[in-house]
C-alpha cells in the first residue's frame, strides 16, 4: 500500500515487530555463521534482536529471488545493510520518531548532529547509519560490493557506489522494505 495510510501502517508494523526481542532461529543463524567472514560475524553480534530478524528476512528474500547469482557479498550486504546503526544506541521509539524525522532536511544535518551528545547526537548518528557501517564493514575486511551497499541503501539510484552492480543493488533495494 503507497501513501501516507500505507507508510502509517507500516510504521506501526515495525513498531510492534520490533518491541520483541527474539532472535531469529536456529537454522537462520546457523545459515548466517556460514555466510559471514570472521570479522562480519562480530559486527553480527552486536545488531540487535529486531535488527538481525529484519536482515535475515532481507536476505532470505535476496537468496528466493537471485538463486545462485546471491553470491556471499551480496547475501552479507543484506544482512548487514543497517549494522551502522549499532552506534545509535537509539531505542524503539526513537527509531521510530528518527524515521518520520529522517526527511531530507533532518538528513541534511546528520553529519553535524552526529558529532553532539545526547538524544540529537544519537539522532544524528542513526540518521547516518549507512555511512558509519560503510566505515565497519571497511574495518571488518567485507568485500566491496558489502560494503558499498552499506553506504548506498538508502541513496536514489543514480548515487549508488559504483561496486553495486544496478540489477543486484535492484533486488536487495525491494527486499529491504523500510
Ligand atoms: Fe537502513
Ligand atoms: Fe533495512
């Protein structure tokens, strides 16, 4: 559903599927151990419960649509596209608020904010979730399409990192519904 009706819907779906804590299943995360590198698998560790259920079902999507063509960088770009966030210490709510915050004004000024204590510098850090886990996946060793996509998600097309091949940046940008 498009429009305000459908984006307040979804909102209050995130909302409430992300107050549980559970973590996604056995055999879920027996699948993402085997995709991750050594140094993916802390920056894993640190996401939080609704974060990783988000990503697995990012990727488990990516795999149904690409089949073998889901190489190990592309699948660990969507389990990994948000570990920026990891830095916001932001809560539930506040996600929340940050998202209908995150207009393009309020993005304008993330970069400043994000160097400031308190509730604006945990605004202004999660608003820049895809550039600081670009920098992560740098220090982890992921490849370069990994982290690119990181950085890239949630850019218009035309501004994607070139190490994102258009058709894949496609499929990982409908599987990632927020
Ligand atoms: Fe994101
Ligand atoms: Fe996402």
């Amino acid at each position: 559903m498009k429009g305000p009706l459908g984006q307040g819907l979804h909102l209050a779906r995130r909302f409430f599927g992300s107050l549980s804590r559970a973590e996604p299943g056995p055999a879920d995360t027996a699948w993402v151990e085997g995709v991750l590198l050594p140094g993916e698998r802390g920056l894993w560790a640190r996401m939080s419960a609704p974060d990783r259920r988000h990503a697995v079902g990012v990727a488990r999507a990516v795999q149904a649509e690409m089949g073998p063509a889901a190489t190990r960088p592309v699948l660990a770009a969507a389990l990994l596209h948000d570990v920026g966030k990891v830095d916001s210490g932001l809560g539930t709510l506040a996600r929340v608020l940050a998202t209908v915050a995150g207009r393009p004004a309020v993005r304008r000024r993330s970069a400043e904010l994000a160097g400031r204590g308190g509730p604006l510098g945990r605004l202004g850090r999660y608003l820049r979730h895809p550039e600081i886990g670009g920098d992560l996946l740098r220090a982890a060793g992921s490849d370069s399409l990994t982290r690119a996509w990181s950085e890239s998600h949630h850019r218009p097309e035309e501004r994607w990192d070139p190490a994102v091949p258009v058709e894949t940046g496609r499929v990982l940008k409908a599987a990632d519904d927020d």
